[in-house]
C-alpha cells in the first residue's frame, strides 16, 4: 500500500510535469467544439438514445467546463455519451469521458511502477470527473444510468526519432453508480473508492489487463491556474 509520503512524491512528480507543459498560456476559445460528444444517431440501444436525449444540456455544460476550466486536457471526438462498458451485462449504459492529457514525459514519471502511474492519474482525474458527470440534475436517481466511465490517456514517451511514435499509456475506469453515490457523499475515502473501480490499463497497444491502484485526495484541479490563460466572461470553475 503506497504510504501518504510517496503518494505526495508522486503528485509532486505530475504537477511539475503539467506546469512545464502548461506554462505559457493562451486565450481561451468562445465554446467547446460540440463534436466531443456523441452524435443522437450513432447510438445503438433506444435506451442510450433516450439517455443522450435526456442529458443533451447536462452532457454540452460538462463537455464546456472541461474545455475552458482544463486547457491542458482534450476531449476526444464523440466521446462524451451514454456507453456500454466492455464486458458489462445487458444493455447497461455509463455516462462516459475520454480525456488526453497533455504533459511533458518524464524519467522519474515514467521509472515509477505501472501501478504508481495509473494512480496518481485516478486520484487526480477521475473523482473530479465523476463529481461533474454526477451534477446534472436528476441524473443520480435515474435507474437507467448504471454507472460512470472515465478513459485517461497521457504521454510516456516521447519519439526517440523524427519516423518513431510516441509512447502513450491509458486507463479506463468503470465505476458503478452505487460505488460513485459512496464516494461523493463521502461514505468511502479516496482509496476504498479505488477498490470499488474496475481498471483496465494499456501501455501503447499493449493491454496490461486489471489493475489495483490505490488514491488519495488530489485537489490540483481546483486550485492549479495556467499563467495567461483567462477563463470566458462567464464562465465559472469549480
């Protein structure tokens, strides 16, 4: 179980990481391009189309508090939606993010353990997430929403050569409605609600499979400012 000084290390590690990367801002755009969330019409189940239907609003507002809250993130195209988790029974449909984030590569990032990594990036992104996915009203308490997805995708390595590809590595993690109730009502701490998460993890295109990970509170997101960057009239960040 990683002890509450290195999990402070390896924060320390990844914030240096993002503000080397994020240190010369640039103003921000009028709105986030609509294109990160699902089309209506590519959806496969009359009950995800009901959802995306449903939580059109919810879905635009949360695609734009990233996209002018979190400049060094990107949405992936048509990510934002109601899908159904790999693997999952039935037609069961998780409110859904895939996040690239960019920061610099780094040997001591990339020296700690698979699992090092993996976890400072839930404990950074994936609370934070699931607390804006959550917030659309009556979403919680809606029984045709089984869950929450958050795929993060981050550098490892950069091209060793002009003709070489970069090295990324990527989570995905699948947390149940019931285990995301517990977390933000505060009924279970950062590293139990890690537990209750299933996480599938890649290096490149190599899956790596399940892993455990452990977290802790990380209030970067909140408290981190991009120098130059100015936030739209407004708009508000949590």
């Amino acid at each position: 179980m990683k002890t509450m000084s290195s999990s402070r290390l390896v924060s320390s590690v990844l914030a240096a990481l993002t503000m080397a990367l994020a240190a010369v801002g640039s103003a921000s755009a009028a709105s986030a391009p609509e294109d990160r969330i699902l089309p209506l019409e590519q959806y496969t189940s009359e009950k995800a189309r009901d959802l995306a239907a449903t939580y059109k609003g919810a879905m635009r507002e949360f695609n734009s508090r990233i996209y002018h809250c979190l400049p060094w993130v990107e949405v992936q195209k048509g990510s934002i939606g109601f899908f159904k988790p790999k693997g999952a029974d039935g037609d069961a449909r998780y409110m859904s993010v895939r996040l690239y984030i960019e920061q610099e590569p780094s040997t001591q990032f990339s020296g700690l353990a698979v699992e090092e990594r993996a976890s400072s990036m839930f404990s950074r992104y994936v609370g934070p997430m699931i607390q804006r996915m959550a917030s659309a009203p009556g979403l919680m308490n809606d029984g045709s929403v089984d869950g929450f997805t958050v795929i993060l995708e981050w550098l490892k390595q950069a091209p060793s050569s002009v003709s070489a590809r970069p090295v990324h590595e990527t989570i995905a993690v699948f947390v149940p409605k019931a285990a995301a109730r517990d977390y933000l009502t505060g009924m279970v701490a950062p590293r139990d609600f890690a537990a209750k998460a299933r996480v599938m993890a890649w290096d490149g295109e190599t899956a790596l499979g399940q892993l455990r990970l452990s977290a802790w509170e990380d209030n970067f997101l909140s408290t981190f400012k991009v120098k130059n960057y100015e936030v739209e009239p407004g708009v508000t960040c949590p």
